[in-house]
C-alpha cells in the first residue's frame, strides 16, 4: 500500500510537466549572420548530445513549435496525407523523449549505443527567420549484439533564439526508408 | 528432416503449445506448403490496381507473385517468375505497364501471364509451344475478391472464399460500410516492419488485451504525464489519446472488451478505444461532419448501427490482420522460422472529410509505424520471443488463460469469457493443426516427367 501510495505521489509530481517548457515563446530577431562553421558546430553537438544519450538536452534544441520528420518514402510531400516512420509534433517529441528516458522502454533494454558522422554541410535556404542546412549522416546504431548501419540527409531550419541557435523542424530522409526496417527508437 | 503429422498433431495441446512450431525450420518451410499453399491468402486491395495494365508486387507466403488488372479490367494473380530461366519478371513494387517483360532473354507476357512472345523461337523444339498455359508466368489456381478485397489460393480445391471468411466477412463489411460513399482505397503508403521472431507472434500479439499495460508501460507514462498545453500541430491528438488508454486497468479489460473467434482461426478484439475515447465523438468537429456525411449518404438508422460496430484487431488467419474503425491493414509476410516482415496499409473512407484521412495516418504513425512509440515495444516482444523460445528451458508454452470458461457464439464461433483470454490464440493453433495434418490432396510429382534419368 505504501508503494502504491508512493507510486502515485511521484506521478502527480511528474505528471503534466512540460519537458523543457521554455518561458517565452517570443522568437527574437537574428542578430548575426551563422556562417557555415557555426552550422557545422551546431550540428555536431546536436549529433554529440544524441550520442551521448541527452536526450532532454537534444529537446532543448527544439523551438516551442517545432516538429520532427522521418519520411516513409523518398521524396515524400508530406506527414499529413503519408505515413511517416516519424512525425512528431512538440507534444508527441516531448512525449517520445520522455519514453526515451523511462526504465520501462523495453525496446531500449538494453540500451543502444550510437555513433554518427555529420558532414557536406551546405546552407540551402537563408533568410531573415532563419537557414535550412542540408548535411549528411551516418550513424551506427548498435544494440544486444546486433549493428545496424543508417544514412540519408538531413534538413535542419535553425533559427535565432535569445541569442541561441534552435531547431524549428529537422527532417531526416534514410536512403532506406522504404526498406522493411527493425524498430527505430533512437532518433536521428 | 521430414515431420510426420503424427508428430504435429501432438504439438498443440490443450491449453499448451511445444516451442518447437515457433522454431523448427522443418515445421516452417511444411507451413508454407500446407498453409500458405492451400490457404486463402490476402494478397492485395483492388484500389491498388485501379486501371488495366496497373500491378502489385507481393508474395504468397515466400512465392513472389503480381496482383494486376488486365486488358479485359480482371483481376488476377500471376506467379512472378519467366517460364524460361525462372528469372522475376516485375522488379518493381507497383506500375503500370502494356505487358511484362523479362529482362534475361525478353520473354514478354499478356498481363493475365500468357506468354506473349520468345525472341529466337526458331532456337526452341519443334514441340515447344508458347501457348502451353505452363509456358506462362502462371496464374495462382483460385483469386477470389470480397468486395475488394483480394484473396488467392494455392490449391485447385477447397473451401469457397466465403466460406473460409465466415463471419469474419462482417468486419471486412465494416471497413466499407464506414465509408459514407460506401467505397475505400488505399491511400497513403506503406510501412514496412520486421523482427527477429516466428511469423505466427504477430497475430497472436494484435488481441492480447492483457499485454498493453506491462510492454506499452514507458509509452503510457509519457503520454499520460505529457502536458497538453504546449503547441501541437493537431497530428498527436489521437496518438496520445491511444497511448494513454493502453493504461486502461485490467477491470476494464475484463468487463467492457470482449474476444471473439470464428472457424479457420480467425478472431477479433472487441472495441476498447471507441470513438468516444479517441476522437472525443462528437464534440471533435471532424467526427461531427463525417456523422453527417453519413447520415446524408446512408441516413441515420444506418449510421447508428455502422457506429456501434466496435471492432478493434480483426483477424483472418494466417496472413492478415485490419481495424475498422482507423482503417489499418496489416499483412504479414513469413520470411524465415526466425524472421518476418509485416506490411501495413491505409485506408481512405470515400465521402469522408479530408481530415478523417490525416488522423488514419496520424494513428498509423502511432500503432503501425516503424518509429512509433508503440509498436516498437511489440517488436521487442516479438525478438525476445524469439530469443526465449531457443531455449529447451520450457518445452510447452502457455495459452490456457481462459481456458475451459470460452462461451459459444451465436454465428458459429467461441468468444472468451473475456478479452483477456487467450481463447484466440487456441483458435489460430487449432486451424494451424488443421491445415498442418489435413491429408494431402495431391502428392509432388515423384521423379520421372519429361528426361530420363541420368
């Protein structure tokens, strides 16, 4: 009974806490030009911070609007009229990092390790509200004996934020996204 | 290694399964034979081959095969294989074509698998002859549709397709009937899952309603401690909702959902995400303009009896498993004793509103997909099964919850005294002893034929 009761107040602590809720959702005005190289050194910690399995750090990344996609097909039009291997709005990205974090998520026990290279970085798109970088990845995924090896491309829309670089959408297209594929549970 | 039927018979026995169906290569490559070659197999969605010349790659059981309409607008399955060197014709997951071609030596192909013309015929024996319906790319004996909904078997002989469905055609009819033009296509893609486990894992998974609450327990933490107050584009709503009723306490289960099972192993889950629970009915705009579409389409009598069909997991044995009420198809495809791939659809209700279309897919990306916060934890279960089952640790495994209180039907099946019994999977492993000890109809052809021996 006392676990239960337990239980439960720790759940009503946790329960209805935004991840990473930011206080102001303001977007501020860029105040600097992002050069290639500050891209580059962006994407490299975002891809250090998943290595590393900061998961709720890798959030943090994320405007309050932002979404995440992972296209089913190559070149899909978009996550509304396809299925995709993921498409998170905020609530479900906050909802899948906080699965990430649960002891409970069976199909990451044991845990993956991960390893990533991040390269050919051009920026696609620069405006006043923002860059799309296009870059390349690869990233070994291993986990219970088995290594599994994923590559594609990656557009990341970086915007200005308090004088910080964020995330407002990152889509990943795996050249083997049409490939019947084992679960995916880290993001990439 | 040979298995005698004696053998098998002994496999299943009440209340227990030896391990060994799950993992035994032998038992495998004879369920191909005795299952997927005498079966009805679900092969396709005649919305995937709308207009003449339009195909679909697929398989029955391993056997490569293509669902196309002809010239004449038939529907037929052809083998995927050139009569000459045996070569696959149609590389390709789906198109549209005049004829088949292969590519090693142009043999051509008629679209219903006729062989069309031979390059270098004058190369061939006199007494070869192009319009041997065996020199062909030949059809599958029996395809049979059920209001669009394609089936093949293997076997020249057998029951009707009608009567292999049942009662399980009533939840085919009510993936239509939600359609307020009373007509569906498949829409929107496909995903393709896989693991390391016995193809008969899945459908014994998609009714076990006392699974959700232990291997979906960090999906339902997260979803039900998530905020609902920060941005959302609108595509989570369902995703959460289901994930957070996967937390439903086994009271639930026991009183409100119930299992149902048919001859031929087949079965469905009652409905424990009614509309009330996902789409918040009719407060939710949506589902308040579909109810009219219906109404208008097929009046209100109709509507109210469409609604109240609450099926959740439909299952027709061996291959194929769907839901009404999000418009979901799974197909599952045996690749190894240890490894299987499973194909799942989406349907659009036609007359519907555009949106009812985003939410099938928003809650594909959720049960189905290869990404989802769900799914992925079945797919551990069915690895670790697959990893557990290697060992003679347990010889017999368990299906006996329910077991002795399953209660008749009054269509002809057994239902459990609730949903959390595993009456469904007794069901499937009956039909599995069936097909696997029914008497032979044909024996291979033993040596002999067209050469002498060496």
């Amino acid at each position: 009974m006392a676990k239960k009761k337990k239980r439960a107040a720790r759940l009503a602590t946790r329960s209805r806490r935004p991840i990473a809720a930011r206080r102001s959702t303001a977007r501020q005005p860029i105040r600097q030009t992002l050069d290639l190289n500050a891209c580059e050194q962006f994407l490299l910690h975002e891809a250090r911070l998943l290595d590393d399995g900061k998961f709720e750090d890798w959030l943090k990344l994320f405007t309050p609007e932002a979404w995440y996609w992972v296209p089913s097909e190559p070149g899909q039009a978009d996550p509304f009229e396809t299925v995709s291997l993921i498409y998170d709005d905020r609530r479900l990205l906050e909802t899948r990092v906080r699965r990430l974090l649960s002891p409970r998520m069976y199909s990451q026990e044991p845990r993956s390790r991960t390893s990533r290279i991040v390269g050919n970085l051009t920026i696609e798109e620069s405006g006043k509200d923002g860059y799309t970088v296009r870059s390349k990845f690869m990233m070994i995924e291993y986990r219970r004996e088995q290594q599994r090896l994923f590559g594609g491309t990656a557009l990341h829309r970086l915007v200005q934020s308090g004088g910080r670089i964020m995330i407002a959408w990152k889509r990943v297209d795996l050249v083997n996204c049409d490939a019947p594929l084992d679960g995916i549970t880290i993001p990439f | 290694m040979h298995v005698m039927s004696e053998d098998l018979s002994n496999l299943v026995q009440p209340g227990r399964v030896h391990r060994q169906i799950y993992t035994d290569p032998a038992i495998f490559d004879l369920e191909l034979e005795r299952i997927f070659g005498v079966a009805w197999i679900y092969v396709g969605h005649e919305s995937q081959v709308k207009s003449p010349g339009d195909y679909f790659r697929t398989f029955i059981g391993k056997k490569p095969v293509v669902l196309v309409r002809d010239a004449a607008g038939d529907i037929r399955v052809i083998h995927n294989q050139c009569a000459h060197r045996g070569s696959l014709v149609v590389a390709n997951d789906n198109g549209n074509t005049d004829e088949f071609m292969c590519c090693y030596h142009g043999w051509t192909y008629h679209l219903d698998g006729r062989l069309k013309a031979v390059p270098l015929q004058h190369g061939y024996p006199e007494n070869f002859d192009p319009s041997n319906p065996k020199t062909a790319m030949t059809q599958v004996p029996r395809v049979r549709s059920y209001r669009g909904f394609v089936f093949a078997s293997a076997a020249a002989d057998g029951p009707s397709l009608e009567e292999f469905l049942g009662h399980m055609a009533t939840s085919l009819d009510d993936m239509i009937d939600r359609a307020p033009d009373g007509e569906i296509e498949i829409a929107g893609g496909v995903f393709k899952h896989a693991y390391d486990g016995n193809w008969k894992l899945y459908l014994e998974n998609l009714c076990d309603a006392a699974h959700p609450i232990f291997t979906h327990r960090s999906s339902i933490d997260a979803a039900q401690q998530q905020s609902d107050a920060v941005h959302s584009d609108g595509t989570g709503e369902i995703a959460i909702r289901q994930m957070r009723q996967n937390g439903a306490p086994y009271s639930f289960w026991e009183s409100q959902v119930g299992i149902w099972t048919y001859p031929n192993g087949h079965s469905y889950l009652g409905d424990y995400h009614d509309d009330a629970k996902l789409v918040a009915a009719l407060k939710d705009p949506v589902f308040r303009d579909y109810i009219a579409a219906m109404e208008k389409k097929k009046g209100k009598a109709e509507t109210r009896r469409v609604m109240e069909v609450r099926r959740w997991n439909s299952n027709v044995y061996p291959n194929l498993s769907f839901m009404s009420q999000f418009q979901q198809l799974r197909v599952v495809h045996p690749v190894a004793v240890d490894r299987t791939v499973v194909h799942t659809y989406n349907f659009r209700l036609k007359g519907a509103p555009e949106q009812m279309f985003r939410n099938t897919i928003s809650f594909a990306n959720t049960v189905n997909g290869t990404g989802s916060l769900v799914l992925t934890d079945d797919l551990e279960i069915y690895n670790r099964i697959g990893m557990g089952l290697s060992s003679a640790g347990a010889e017999w495994i368990e299906i006996g919850r329910g077991y002795r209180s399953d209660l008749p039907d009054a269509h002809g099946g057994r239902r459990g005294v609730n949903s959390t019994s595993e009456v469904y999977i007794r069901n499937m492993l009956d039909a599995w002893l069936g097909y696997m000890t029914a008497p032979t109809l044909s024996s291979p052809a033993s040596g002999g034929g067209k050469y002498p021996a060496a």
